[in-house]
C-alpha cells in the first residue's frame, strides 16, 4: 500500500526536494508543477511512497525546513492497481499494516486532546446509558456505552505524551479526562434525581443482585488482564492504518465501571455502587498535514 504525499515547496527548496524524492528507492509517481502554488507561493510537488517509508520520506523533508516554509499533505488512496505499486510494496521492509507514520500518530494525540462539544455530548449518552445498564443489570447497554464513549482518545493522547516526553499534552489530557467525567456525572446525577421523583426508580432497584454487570464494581484478576487485552488492541487500532468497523468508536475498550451508577445511586439514596467506567473510541481521519513546524520522530 502506498501513500499519497502533496508538498508545497518554495522556489528554493523544489530542487532538493525533487531530487530526494526520485533518488529515492520507494518512492514513485513524482509529479513536479512549477509556480501553481499561490499562497504559500512555491512549486507543488506530488508523489507515492510506500508507507513502510513514509515516515523515513517525512523526516527528510522535514529536515529540509519544508514543514516550516512549505505544506504537507499525506492521504492514503482507497487502491493503488498497478504493478509499479507492487513491487515499491514488496521491496520495502516490513508490511504497511505494521508500519507507523509518527507524525500522524502526535496529530490524533493533539486532536484527542481538544475539548469539543460533539466530545461532551457523546461522553454525557455514554453515562447515561451506562447509568441505564447498571439500573436494568443490561450487559448489552454497557457494550453500548462502551462504543458510545469518546474518552479513548484522550487517554490514548496520554499514552503518547508520556512516550514522547510532552508533558503539556499529558495535561491538556489529564484535565479533559477529569473535567469532562465531573461533567457527564454531575448531568446523570442531576437527571438520576429526577428520574428519582417519580416512580420509575427506587432504591430496591439500585440494591438487587446483577448477575449480568456486577463485575463492573467487584472488578477481579480477569477483569485486569481483560482490560489490558482489550486496551492493547484498541490503541493498535487507534495507530494502525485500517480504519474501525464502525465511523466513531472502537468497543475494544477495557470492562470498567461506568461513572454513571454513582449518581444515580447517590440521587436515590443509596451510595453503595461507586463508579469509573472507561471506554474507547478511536477516529480515523484520511489526511494529516503540517502547514507549520512539526516534531519529527
């Protein structure tokens, strides 16, 4: 598999740049159009190069002051049928599903440490029905609740901060993770205690035996060991180049406890289910770009 590269290059950089790109031995498809660009002004230089060397292409091009002066664009095409494509793929080491374009990988990060509103409002319904699983003893709402929940992003973004040594996007992780759970908890707390006035929950329902999701607050060793299982596959998906069976989210999340059976026991009178459930959700975008400086990895 390859991937597309679309560069912006100023007047005297293209020479360079086109020079690395046709010496290079899994690169193809160099496409050189001189003066189109308007803003930045510059050549705008094309090519394909297999992904197992994308990373190695981005460096240099980096190195070459291209991420500050100029434009970079990597898209990865739907299918790439013809054989020159073949064989770039077969004389590069490895296999593309295994390669890592670093770059890209700090770009989710940076993303998924951003609060937005579609954040909030899909991290709130995943409390909610979380809080609903716990009530109803529905193993099916928490899977739900799981592939609802937008937080793996966040928490991934963290992973990498700690990987990478940036601390500042640890923190704009960290707090977004506390922050936006006090939020989601304080909204189903406050909709718990509604519900709580009518009759349609008591506190024998929040005290009744839950065979199907008691686990989620009696967490064992196999709850660990599942959840570092299902951790691990989330966060491959999350940086693997195959986008999710589904748009959103990945339910590859670990099994833990849903935030949202605190307040509602709390609302209802009974405090004795705690709370903290975590789930995952991984985006995946077809593009990254760096129209200003990048780290390089």
């Amino acid at each position: 598999m390859l991937v597309h590269f679309r560069l912006t290059v100023p007047d005297d950089l293209s020479d360079r740049v086109r020079d690395l790109l046709v010496e290079g031995e899994c690169i193809t498809n160099v496409t050189v159009e001189s003066g189109i660009c308007v803003d930045p002004e510059g050549d705008l230089i094309e090519c394909d190069v297999a992904r197992e060397k994308a990373g190695t292409v981005l460096h240099q091009l980096n190195e070459l002051g291209l991420d500050d002066r100029g434009g970079i664009v990597i898209t990865s095409p739907l299918s790439t049928p013809f054989a020159e494509a073949s064989r770039l793929e077969a004389l590069a080491p490895g296999h593309p599903d295994d390669a890592v374009i670093w770059e890209s990988v700090e770009a989710k990060a940076d993303d998924g440490a951003q609060p937005t509103v579609s954040y909030l409002v899909f991290l709130v319904l995943a409390v909610i029905l979380a809080a609903i699983a716990v009530v109803t003893d529905s193993a099916i709402l928490v899977v739900g609740a799981m592939v609802v929940g937008p937080e793996f992003s966040a928490v991934a973004a963290v992973s990498v901060g700690i990987v990478f040594a940036r601390w500042g996007l640890v923190g704009r992780s960290l707090q977004l993770l506390v922050l936006s759970f006090a939020f989601a908890v304080a909204v189903v707390a406050v909709l718990a205690w509604l519900v709580g006035l009518t009759s349609a929950l008591d506190g024998e329902m929040l005290t009744q035996p839950r065979p199907n999701t008691g686990f989620i607050w009696h967490p064992d060793m196999w709850s660990f060991i599942v959840a570092l299982v299902a951790g691990r596959r989330a966060s491959w998906r999350w940086r693997s180049r195959r986008p999710p069976p589904w748009s959103a989210s990945s339910s590859a999340s670990p099994p833990c406890r849903p935030p949202a059976t605190s307040p509602s026991g709390s609302a209802c009178g009974s405090p004795r289910r705690s709370s903290g459930r975590s789930s995952s959700s991984a985006s995946t975008s077809p593009a990254w770009s760096w129209p200003a400086s990048s780290s390089s990895r």
